[in-house]
C-alpha cells in the first residue's frame, strides 16, 4: 500500500536527480560552517535529570492540514525555550508541511537552542544544505533509507558535526540504525499506513534499544500521562509538534511534558 510517505519520498528524490550541484562544492562550503550546538550532549545532560523535550515548529501536516500555518518562528521559539525546551525541530518541507530553512534560520538565531532540521533526507547534499542552513542535528527515516545509504548519510553528517536522529518503527529498522553507528535512535509512535498512534511500540522499543544509545520518542505526545509514560519506558527524550504548536499556551504546555 502507498503511503503518504512515498509520495513525499518520491518528490525529494526527483527533486534530487534534477539538482546539479557538485556534492564535493556543496560538502566543502559545509565544513566552513561555525561549530554546531550540540544537540545530542543537550539531551543526554537533561535527561540525567528529567525528560528532555525537543519541540517542534510545524505548520502545517499532510494527514491533518493546516496546524498552525501563519506561526511566526522567532516567537514560537522564544515560547518554547521560556517552557524549557532542550532543543528545537524545524521543518523545513516547503511543498508538503508549508515549512521552508528560513523558519529554521529565523527560530536558531532568536534562541541559544540547538535545532533538528526536520525533512527527508535522500541525497548527501540534503546533508550539506542542513549545515548550511545551520541545523545542529539531521533527521534520518530507516524507512527511507537503504542499509548502505544509512551508513554513508550517518558517516556524512558526523564528519561534518552534525548529530543524527535516526527514526525507526521496529526491530528490523533499528538493526539498520545500529549497524550504520546510530548514537540518537527516534521511534515514531505513528503507523505510516494508518497514521494511528500506537504508544505500544514506543513501550516495547524502548526496552530493545541499548541504554548508551539516547532515545527519542517521536509523534503522538498529547500531554503529560503519555510523557510519564515514555520516560517510564526508558526515553531520554521525546519530540513533541502537534499539541505543542496547537496550544493556547505552548510555554505552560511544555512545562507539563517535563517529566522526572
């Protein structure tokens, strides 16, 4: 069955096959960039202590439409870091989550955060723009990913300083992260064919990912219960969008998710 990842997936690889940039012109200005903030270290100290959140800047998305669409970034940055976010996700998805790298530019430079660029990452050059764009971190989907192109992605982004969160939805996928060196594993909670939550699996996972790994709990975080719960599960993190750009008052909002 065709989900609305393969859709997406398809666009950014065309989108790929028609880009002519010389991936050894693009690498080398990424290597020039500033020092990154350490995204992965920022979630391992404050886990030590309480459960780390990385909120999420998102417009809008496939499944559900419009969230938040006219969200002003510095603003919802500034709302998040006063609630005691850890870290920031960003996407940066123009056709299909209305985000683009300028909401990432603008949100990074209005708080001292590090930020996840949130996007599908199919070409080694998404992995230069991330840096470019000054993303901290780079997301990987295993499900879109080939073993081989784990690997040389994940080898890529870490010469260049970025961190990796490697998304995955079950065991076979996380043996695919952990052969390509994976250090930040993400489990998202949402079927990818019937979009449902299924805080289960983030359970089980939790239980099968190694404890010098940090773990990420991703998608379907509605409030406090499902954040005491994932933290009970073994989580150093989890990367909460939809309630957290949809809510009346983010601040007061992330302050509940901050679990011990």
């Amino acid at each position: 069955m065709k989900t609305y990842l393969d859709a997406i997936l398809a666009f950014h690889r065309e989108r790929a096959r028609a880009d002519t940039r010389s991936f050894q012109d693009v690498f080398h200005l990424a290597s020039q960039m500033p020092p990154c903030r350490g995204f992965a270290h920022a979630i391992a100290h404050e886990s030590d202590s309480r459960l780390a959140v990385i909120a999420e800047i998102k417009r809008r998305s496939p499944s559900k439409g419009n969230l938040n669409i006219d969200v002003d970034p510095v603003v919802l940055a500034q709302q998040y870091e006063l609630g005691g976010a850890t870290c920031l996700s960003v996407l940066t998805d123009v056709e299909h989550f209305a985000g683009s790298p300028e909401d990432l530019r603008i949100a990074r430079g209005s708080v001292g955060l590090p930020v996840l660029r949130k996007d599908f990452t199919v070409d080694l050059r998404d992995i230069c723009d991330a840096r470019l764009m000054g993303a901290d971190a780079v997301l990987l989907i295993a499900a879109a990913l080939t073993g081989a192109e784990m690997a040389s992605f994940h080898e890529v982004a870490t010469s260049l300083g970025l961190d990796v969160l490697v998304e995955v939805h079950d065991e076979r996928e996380l043996e695919v992260a952990l052969t390509a060196n994976a250090s930040m594993i993400g489990v998202n909670q949402r079927d990818l064919v019937t979009f449902q939550v299924d805080h289960e699996r983030a359970v089980r996972m939790g239980g099968v990912i190694p404890s010098h790994v940090v773990r990420v709990a991703e998608s379907g975080v509605r409030g406090r219960d499902d954040a005491q719960s994932l933290r009970d599960a073994g989580y150093d993190a989890v990367l909460v969008g939809e309630s957290l750009v949809t809510a009346t008052n983010p601040t007061e909002s992330l302050q509940l998710l901050r679990c011990t």
